[in-house]
C-alpha cells in the first residue's frame, strides 16, 4: 500500500503510522526511509530551508517512531529502522543540512536504543552508500561512476535490493542482539 503526503506533516505522519497499525493488525517494524539530498552552497541557507530541510530530513523519523512505540510495547516489541547516509562520513561537497540531518539520525538510533531496548523494541540505522537509483545517476557523469567505483572495496553498483536484505535481516528475529548501531551496505567505501 502506497500512500503519497507531506513527511512535513507530522498529523499525517502519525495518522499514517496509526492506519498502517490498523491496516495490518499490529505493527512490528517501522522503517523510516524518506529524505531529500538537495545540494546547497552553505551561503544560500536561510533559516527557512533550514527548519524545511531538517524537517525533511530529521523530524519525521522521531514522530514516526514515537507513534510507533505505543504499538510496538502492546505487540511485545519491535523494530525501528532509520536510514542514515554515508555522505555525511565522507563530508561530501554541497550537502552541509542534508549530512547534519543524517549525522543526527545515528545520534537519535543510540538514544532511542537506549531508552526502548527495556521495552523489547531494537533500533538501527542503515547506511547506504551510494545507492544506484535513477534519482542518483542524474548527478553522476561516466567519469563520476568511476570514482563511485575506485573508492569502493567491492567494484560493483550498490542496488536497492542491496540496501533492501539489510533492513530484511535486521527486522528478522536472527538479528535480534542488534540494536544501537550503524550497519553499512556501501560496498566498502573508503
């Protein structure tokens, strides 16, 4: 089921949570994966783009979670995943609000981690690399594929299936000891 809307929104957020919730019967993961990587000169930020870019990037993923949470406990635990993004470890050029939103993510996966783990409920992050998605190769000249490919341990595209058996195997009961941390799928970045 796809629903389109404004993750800026948190009334529809929460509203989506609680319908998905009720659509399914319970909720046993939440998968909070939506952003937008904008690129930006840091002399052109206003505290408009800010506050819209981190509510784009950041806000929703809390809300999201903390509706959640109440479902989770009652179904006797859970699991919250919240996408990350390697460019923020690499402090790539033209992302300043988009790596600061996603470096905060990883700070919010420990905390939630943390306060929920009494409850049952793990939380992770996942740190894709660059992810081969046509949204991606619009940015990405022949020559720019290369250095994706030369700065990768593993010479091959990161594909969103890829990044999909990660989150596959964390919301798994085999990964059940994992919560609190980042787990990469990036192909070695280095």
């Amino acid at each position: 089921r796809f629903v389109a809307g404004d993750l800026k929104d948190l009334d529809f957020v929460q509203a989506q949570v609680a319908a998905a919730h009720d659509a399914l019967g319970g909720l046993h993961v939440l998968v909070n994966n939506a952003a937008n990587d904008d690129r930006h000169a840091i002399a052109d930020v206003t505290p408009e783009y800010w506050d819209e870019r981190m509510a784009v990037n950041l806000r929703h993923l809390f809300f999201a979670a903390q509706t959640a949470v109440p479902f989770m406990e009652a179904a006797g635990g859970g699991v919250i995943l919240n996408f990350g993004s390697i460019s923020w470890h690499l402090a790539l050029d033209q992302l300043s609000l988009y790596q600061t939103a996603k470096a905060a993510i990883e700070g919010m996966t420990r905390a939630m981690a943390r306060e929920l783990g009494e409850r049952n409920i793990r939380v992770c992050a996942i740190v894709p690399g660059n992810v081969q998605t046509p949204r991606q190769e619009k940015w990405y000249t022949p020559e720019g594929e290369r250095e994706i490919l030369d700065a990768q341990c593993l010479k091959a595209r990161v594909q969103p299936a890829d990044v999909a058996a990660l989150a596959l195997f964390l919301a798994s009961d085999d990964a059940r000891m994992c919560t609190g941390h980042e787990y990469f799928v990036d192909a070695g970045w280095r």
